[in-house]
C-alpha cells in the first residue's frame, strides 16, 4: 500500500494572475527583511475567470502528480493569513503600523486590529470550496490561518488581554469552519507556525484556542493542522533565522492529546530526530519530505529513505507525504518536478 500524500497550501501563481504571495521584501545588510503588506487591490482587478483558471491548473498540476489530497493553490489570496483577515470586522487594512516580528528577523507594515474580532456576515470559504472541488475528482483540502498566526502578522492595538483576542479570532475562524464543513470538505486544516516561535502561548491559549476553531465540526471532517518554522526572504536563502524545530518535541503532547487528527511538520529542511514520531500515538503525521525554500530537487531514492526511515516510529496508516510548507516560492516546473519525485517516493515505500 502506498503512503499518502498531500499538499499542505500555497502552489505556485500563474503569470496571468498578478496577486502578490506573502510580501515585497528588502534584504538588509544587517539580514533583517523589511517587509510590506500587499493590498487586495490587485487581487480584486483580476477577472474571475482567471482566477478560475489558475485554481482549475493548480489541481490539475497536483493530481498529474500524484498527490492524493490536493489543496487550491491559495490562488486567490494575496497571502494565507491577510486574505482571511479580510472578511473580518476589527482588522483596519487602511492604516498600517509597522513592527518587528518573526523573531526580529522581519519589520513589517502591518494591517492593525484596532475593534473587536468579528465575522462580517457573509462566507466565503465555502465558495472557494466548491469551486476547486469541482476542478478535482479527489478530495480537496481547504486551508484556514490559526489564531496565533494572525496575531503575529497583524499589529494589535485594541485587545489588552492576548488570550481574549485568541479565542475570539477562534470564534471568527470557527464560523468560518462550519460553513466550509457544511459545504462539504472533508479536510480542513488551520495554519498555526506560530506555535514553533511561541511554545508557552502555544501551551497556555494556542491548543485551547485550536479547539475552538474546530468546535462542532462533525466527525467525517478531517481535522488537520500545520505547524512549520517559517518562510525565508527568498529561494535557497540558508541564513534566514528559522524556529527551532526541536520545539515539535515540547508540543507534541499537547497536540496528541488535542482533537486534531493530523499535524504537518517540516522535516526537509531541519531533519528532525524521529523519535519525536512517536510521541503522536494517535495522530497522523504529514511529514514535510522535500523543502519548500530549495531550488534542489530532492531525488525519489533520498525522499523514499527518509521515509523508510520514519516509519521505524510511527505506523504506515499513520504517515502522510507533503512538502515542509506551501509551494509559493517555487516556479511551477520545479514544484512540479519535487511533487512527483514525492509521490513516486511515496509509491516505493
């Protein structure tokens, strides 16, 4: 039996569609990345069709590949976590404020949460949904940002207490979650790399504030979440200051423990001790199999050695193949290239 894979977001943007992946960036002499937030203008100019298009070839170009559960591309939005934050009440896109973040590796011009966190009412997800679905003959994956996550791209000045913001960017995201749920996807998975960056907030609100967002959703839904170490400025970048990837040891407690049913992890880039798959006991483990952030085509023999290698710790029915993170910084021949060997790899195990 072969093991499954999966993608875990972003794929490449086609030229056709002109919307910025995460941020323009200015690489210093000193290795901090200056980073500026795109607006959604650019996002809104391009016609729906093309949209359509882009989303309709990043599921084809997945499944061409071998990818059993394949995500939309994330075509539409600007970046995971802005685009979300976009159909959100309290969240001021208009005026900016700058802050250092990612650990002191990145100044960002940042969207600023100056009202309480709401829904603004209409859904938006569900939409996204049902049209990649009706690109795929296999299950797609929706993708949502975590509560932690967005609190580290946004600047806050509004909320004096960081656990009250949490569970009511929760409660927004939850409301999002059902509606996707009930339009029918089968995988949802919530973005948390903050939780690498920030263990004691993660331990202290960031599960709790998971299981939120996850609240009512029936039991046929996948619960999924993603926790990788962060995106670098920019393609085969090797100084970038990534987290620590022996934080998955201090939170894997906690999330075997939680109602999440898979968790994705970077492995590609950090080689993790593997004994850390054993501390998920019932979990299942997408391990990251090929870096996201490395023009280096992984070859199928080195990604089907590591993950012989993984399932010395963890049953078959237990692991899943993906990439580290999404596919945003790659062009869509190299990604293309990396999938295939993953899944061939995936294939041979």
């Amino acid at each position: 039996m072969s093991l499954a894979t999966t993608c875990i977001g972003a794929y490449p943007k086609p030229g056709y569609v002109a919307i910025g992946n995460f941020s323009e960036t200015d690489h210093q002499d000193d290795g901090v990345t200056r980073a500026f937030t795109y607006t959604q203008d650019d996002a809104d100019q391009v016609p729906e069709a093309l949209l359509q298009r882009a989303t309709r070839e990043a599921l084809e170009d997945q499944i061409a590949c071998g990818i059993d559960v394949p995500t939309d591309g994330e075509q539409r939005r600007e970046n995971y976590i802005h685009y979300h934050c976009r159909h959100l009440r309290g969240i001021d896109f208009d005026h900016l404020t700058t802050r250092v973040h990612r650990n002191g590796a990145a100044v960002a011009d940042l969207p600023t949460i100056s009202e309480r966190i709401e829904p603004r009412g209409e859904h938006f997800l569900d939409r996204d949904f049902r049209l990649a679905q009706s690109f795929s003959s296999r299950p797609v994956k929706l993708t949502v940002p975590g509560p932690l996550s967005i609190m580290d791209t946004t600047a806050n000045t509004y909320y004096r207490d960081e656990r009250r913001l949490a569970f009511d960017l929760a409660a927004a995201l939850n409301y999002e979650i059902r509606a996707l749920a009930a339009a029918g996807c089968r995988y949802i998975q919530v973005d948390e790399p903050l939780f690498v960056r920030q263990v004691d907030a993660a331990l202290d609100y960031g599960v709790e504030a998971l299981e939120l967002c996850f609240d009512g959703i029936d039991a046929d839904v996948t619960r999924v979440m993603h926790m990788c170490c962060g995106y670098p400025g920019h393609l085969d970048d090797n100084d970038y200051l990534k987290a620590d990837p022996g934080c998955y040891f201090r939170l894997a407690d906690a999330i075997d423990r939680s109602s999440v049913q898979q968790v994705s992890i970077e492995d590609a880039h950090c080689l993790n001790d593997l004994n850390l798959l054993e501390r998920f006991t019932d979990t299942t483990v997408l391990l990251g199999v090929i870096a996201i952030a490395s023009s280096r085509i992984e070859s199928v023999e080195a990604i089907a050695a590591r993950l012989a290698a993984a399932l010395e710790h963890i049953d078959r029915e237990r692991l899943v193949a993906a990439p580290d993170c999404g596919l945003t910084m790659l062009d869509r021949e190299l990604a293309m290239a990396k999938l295939s060997n993953m899944c061939a790899a995936a294939a041979a195990v």
